[in-house]
C-alpha cells in the first residue's frame, strides 16, 4: 500500500510516499480501507517533532472508509461498514489499522468526504463549546482563526447555541466566510488591534470565554478581553507555544486557564459517541455545514501540509488514495 511516512522529524522534506505491507488487525482491531483522509495542524506538529512518536511512522490522524478485515474479538462491526475515526495515527495511506473501540458508524446521507472532515474538527469544536466552556445564549465567545477548520465549525455551534460571536480573521475573504458562518463581529488582526476592538464591542465588559487556536501571538491579549472568571481555551499553537507566565497574574479578575486535548474529551467510548454522533447527526441534518477547502491526492501529502502551514487555505483539507 501507499502511505506518507516519516523517518526522522523535520520540515516537509521529511515526507515520502512509501509503499509498505498492509497491515493486519490484532484481535479488537478493524482493518480500515481509507477512502478519504483529513489534514490537520497536528499533523505538521507530528512532523515537526513536536509530539514525541516512535519513529518511523505514517502520518495522519483522522480519516473515513470501509472496513476491510476485522479481528476476531470484533462484535458490531462487519466487512463493508462505512467507518469514521480521528486521533489515530497512520490515516495518510490506503489502510489503517484502528481499534474498534475508536470507529464510529457513517450514517448513510453523510458522504466519506464529509465524514473525514467532520470528525477531528467537529469533535474539537464541539467539546470546546458543550464541555470546556458550556456556551448558553447568553455568553459572549471571542474566536481566533474563525475562518479555519475547527473555527468555522465553532462558530456554527455557538450561533445554533444562541452565544455572540466575535470572530479574528487575517483577510477579507476569511471575514466573509465568519460572518457567513453565524459571526456577529469580525475583527481583522492585520489591520485592528482586536484587544483594543473586543473590549470597545462588549463596552469594557470583555467576553465569556476565549477559543485560542494560534497560542504565542494572542495569548496574552486574549487574557486581556476576558471578564472578571472568564476562561482561556487555549487548544492549539499555531503561532508556537505560549511562554511560561505567572499564574498570580490570573488573580485580578480570578481568570482561568485550561489547555484542553480532543483526546482527553474522547477517552471513554461513551464521550466519543457523545460527540462524534452529534457532530455526524448536524452534519447529516445540515445544522452544520463544512467547507471542504481543498481535495488532493494521497501523493500530494506535501503540498496539503505546506498549504496549511502557510495559511492559504481556510475550511478543511482532504487527501484521497490514488
């Protein structure tokens, strides 16, 4: 089979198109043929060495297919189930060994492709805004990069939810795309200082809860708009890792601060049924709507992850097997 893998941490050159034995499913494991796989942040993460990993690896963490070979303690699941997965490494290549207990059912109106990019991002966007911070119509959510893959979708769940929604974005296109999503407000980063901007739109009040994707370049102005017991969702780091800060700054207004993990809000099966068939169930009712950015074949790896890390894309990025 097809695969990307990597051999040893580092930029995009890292990246080759291999051809390795298809693997085979222990006993509680499903043999998944990969019909479309989603790219994500974490991926270039992995790449990077960000996250240790035992090397060689393939690269990749969600993706949707069929099920090829099932082993022998499976129940549930038979030869041919459309199946959907994320937080699992090894989805750029034409097959994947994944533990059952990972795999959710596709519903039957809901197509592979929307599936694959549903499911890493939606659960992300729906663990933030139903568990982290339990948005109510009455809140107010600052969202950074709300043009981006879990952006986009956070700001559908918070709108359905009835919260406001300030939206940060770099470009005018990605502004439109907010707003088209359900944004009340969009800020322009590159143009406005959206601390400044927050803070004159909830009249000094500040907001409920900030979603921070980007890390490094926001943090501390994030801390800034928030309102006396407000929270920091700190999710990713695009922009690099936040430096270390003193907690005592947090006292003023009694803030908090919470670095939250899909993988941490998925740990039981009941918590990744709970929300990957909510997800998948908006999908299929179009309560959500995903921009599918970009498809590319499985040995154009390379450039999908150069396109994502030079922000030139918003929405969700896709790799199919040849």
């Amino acid at each position: 089979m097809k695969a990307i893998q990597i051999k040893q941490s580092g930029g995009l050159e890292v990246m080759v198109c291999a051809d390795l034995p298809i693997p085979r499913p222990k006993p509680s494991e499903i043999l998944v043929k990969i019909t479309a796989a989603g790219v994500n942040f974490i991926d270039v993460q992995v790449r990077e060495g960000r996250y240790p990993a035992r090397l060689p690896l393939v690269l990749g963490h969600e993706a949707a297919g069929v099920v090829a070979e099932k082993g022998t303690d499976v129940e549930g699941l038979e030869i041919g189930d459309r199946v959907a997965y994320a937080h699992v490494l090894g989805s750029f290549a034409e097959y994947a060994v994944v533990p059952a207990e990972r795999l959710i059912c596709v519903p039957g109106d809901v197509s592979d492709q929307a599936a694959a990019a549903a499911m890493l991002q939606g659960m992300t966007a729906h663990y933030l805004s139903h568990d982290t911070f339990l948005l109510k119509k009455e809140h107010t959510a600052l969202i950074h990069a709300a043009a981006g893959g879990v952006g986009l979708l956070l700001v559908q769940m918070a709108r359905r939810i009835g919260a406001r929604v300030i939206g940060t974005v770099s470009t005018e296109e990605k502004a439109q795309l907010a707003r088209n999503a359900g944004a009340d407000e969009v800020i322009m980063y590159t143009r406005q200082d959206f601390e400044v901007e927050t803070n004159r739109l909830t009249g000094g009040a500040g907001v409920d809860v900030v979603y921070d994707s980007v890390g490094r370049t926001t943090f501390e102005k994030g801390l800034n708009v928030l309102r006396p017991r407000g929270l920091m969702a700190l999710y990713g780091n695009s922009s690099g890792a936040v430096p270390p800060f003193d907690l005592s700054r947090l006292r003023a207004r009694s803030l908090f601060v919470t670095r939250p993990g899909l993988s941490h809000y998925t740990a039981t099966r009941e918590e990744l049924e709970r929300h990957a068939t909510s997800v998948l169930g908006m999908v299929s009712s179009a309560a959500l709507k995903l921009r599918i950015e970009h498809v590319y074949p499985l040995d154009e790896a390379r450039q999908a992850l150069s396109d994502l890390e030079e922000r030139k894309t918003s929405g969700k990025l896709l790799l199919l097997p040849n």
